[in-house]
C-alpha cells in the first residue's frame, strides 16, 4: 500500500510540474513558428490544426527526467526512492526523444519540410538504440524474459530473447506514432497503459519501476490539459517516438510483452491497420482496405467526429487495460 501510495504521489508531482510549464512551452514554440504541417491526402477537418504548436512531447519528457534523476542522486544521501533500472527506460526515453525532435524539426524547418527524416534512416536509428537497449535489459538489468499467463516461473528465451526484444520496442515506438493523429489520443491511450503496467509491475515487487510508470502517468495527464480537443499544443515525434519506445521496455521489464496486444490494443490496431493498408494497396493494385490508415482516420471517415473516436478508441483502451492486468495475475 505504502508503495502504490507513493508512486500516485509521484504522479500528481509530476502532473504539477507538466501543467506549470506548459503554458510558457506554448509561448516559446510560437515564438519560434514550430507548428503543426498536415498532410494534404487527411481529412480535411484536420486543417484546423495547422500552426499549432508541436514537439510537445517535451513537456512530458522534462518533469520524469527531472523527477528520476533527482530522486535517483537522492540515494547517494540513504534515501531509496528510485532505482537505477528505471535509468533504462529513461535514457530510451532521451535517445527516442532526441531523434524525434530531429525528425519533427526537419519536417518543420529542414530540407524535408512537410515530410521530416527519411523513412529508412529512422527506422535504421530505432533498430540500433533498441539492439543496445535489448542487451542492456538480458545482460545488465537481466530481466525476466518471458511469463506465460498461469505460470509462476519465467521462461528463458535464450538467442530469441534480442531479437524479440528489439522488434517490440521498434514496433511500440512506431505504433504509439501511428496513433498520434488526434487530439488526446495518444496521451490518453498512453497513460492507461503505463498506469496498467505501473499496476503490474508493482504487484511484481518492482517498486521502482511502477513508480516510473506512473511518473509518466501524471506527466502525460499534465500534457492532455493542453492537448485535449481543441489542442493547443501537439506531442509530435518528439513524444510518440519515446513513449512507445519507453512502453515496450516497460513491458519488456515485467517480463508480461505478451500482453502488450491486450493492455496496447489501439496503438498495436494503429500499426497493423496500416500493415493491412499497405499490403492490400499493392496486391490489388491501388485498391484500399481502410479508407484512410491508420485507422483513427478510417473512423473519421466514416462520420465519427474526433472526440468520439478518442473517447470510444480510451474506453476499448481501459477496458482491454483492465484485462490485461487481470491476466497478468492469474
């Protein structure tokens, strides 16, 4: 109890901290022209939100470094708030941020305006962060490598376990990038499920990784107070990017990855929609299976206004949340 006590504690701290410095973050992106450019091929609904602020990922990014990094040097005087696990995922969180913002910025500003960092590259860049974050977490941190729902004991893996480790946190960081396309979408979607494995982890002893968890919970509560419909502010690669990235590792932590489909329906839904999208699209010869992917916009399309596909696609999201950490304590 004592534990969940404090990892809400850190959450409203960090809610605190997201929500103070929010406002003066809009001002300095408008100052500096770092808006929003929407693709001409979206619904057309979405041109509203053209100029508005992003790489509002920041936002939620700065109060749980600060928070980990402070309450992890607070060790060095005898108080044992946060581990140095939790270091993992937040250096993920750096590495996936700054490439990010690289890609936001050159979407913005760069060469690629419109169109951001070449495809390849990004993908080449996630693969080597995520390959080192990987050994990290077997050698270093040796997490449990795989629980099986019903088993008390992990499952050892062996060779399989990088390369497994290295497609989920690649296709998390993707997926949650696919899913940013609405206002309050990701963050909400996000929030429930670090809030589900925060739960999980802390049912699991992980003390300071469920701290962590919900850290990030109150960061990107902090954030959807600038983001919900309309938003003024946008999270931007800056903030998809790490965020799935950070998830999958969390996942990868609690040795509970095989839940991620339960506990991360929409943005795993995002990235398949668009799988089937462009598989359907080549084999049909110009055909589309979805009228729009990812499939936010196949939603939109159908008449769905924005907030009820946010509000419907966080209900699916709580509720498969919800199941997926009843599963995990079977």
């Amino acid at each position: 109890m004592k534990d969940t006590a404090l990892a809400i504690a850190l959450s409203g701290l960090s809610f605190m901290l997201a929500v103070i410095w929010g406002a003066p973050l809009i001002q300095v992106l408008k100052h500096f022209n770092i808006g929003k450019l929407i693709r001409i091929e979206g619904p057309e609904s979405h041109l509203r939100k053209l100029g508005t602020p992003t790489m509002g990922g920041v936002m939620i990014l700065m109060p749980v470094a600060l928070i980990t990094v402070l309450l992890n040097a607070a060790s060095l005087i005898g108080l044992n708030v946060l581990g140095r696990s939790v270091l993992v995922p937040l250096l993920a969180l750096g590495g996936y941020a700054i490439m990010g913002a690289i890609d936001d910025w050159e979407g913005i500003r760069g060469p690629r305006r419109g169109l951001g960092m070449r495809a390849r590259t990004k993908f080449i860049i996630q693969v080597i962060m995520a390959v080192a974050i990987a050994f990290g977490l077997q050698y270093l941190l040796r997490v449990p490598q795989l629980y099986w729902p019903g088993l008390k004991v992990p499952i050892d893996l062996g060779v399989l376990y990088i390369p497994t480790a290295t497609f989920i946190i690649v296709g998390m960081s993707n997926a949650v990038n696919f899913t940013d396309g609405l206002d309050g979408l990701a963050g909400l979607i996000s929030a429930t499920a670090f809030a589900a494995y925060g739960l999980i982890a802390l049912s699991q002893g992980q003390v300071f990784l469920g701290r962590f968890c919900f850290t990030l919970v109150g960061a990107l509560f902090g954030f959807l107070w600038f983001n919900v419909h309309p938003a003024e502010l946008i999270m931007g690669d800056t903030g998809s990017q790490p965020l799935g990235a950070a998830l999958g590792i969390v996942a990868l932590m609690t040795g509970q990855w095989l839940l991620l489909p339960l506990i991360a329906i929409i943005p795993v839904s995002e990235a398949l929609s668009v799988v089937i999208q462009i598989v359907y699209f080549r084999f049909t010869h110009g055909k589309r299976f979805f009228k729009m992917a990812p499939i936010h916009h196949h939603f939109e399309l159908l008449g769905w206004s924005e907030t009820q596909v946010v509000q419907r696609f966080w209900l699916i999201s709580l509720m498969f949340a919800l199941l997926g950490v009843a599963v995990s304590v079977v």
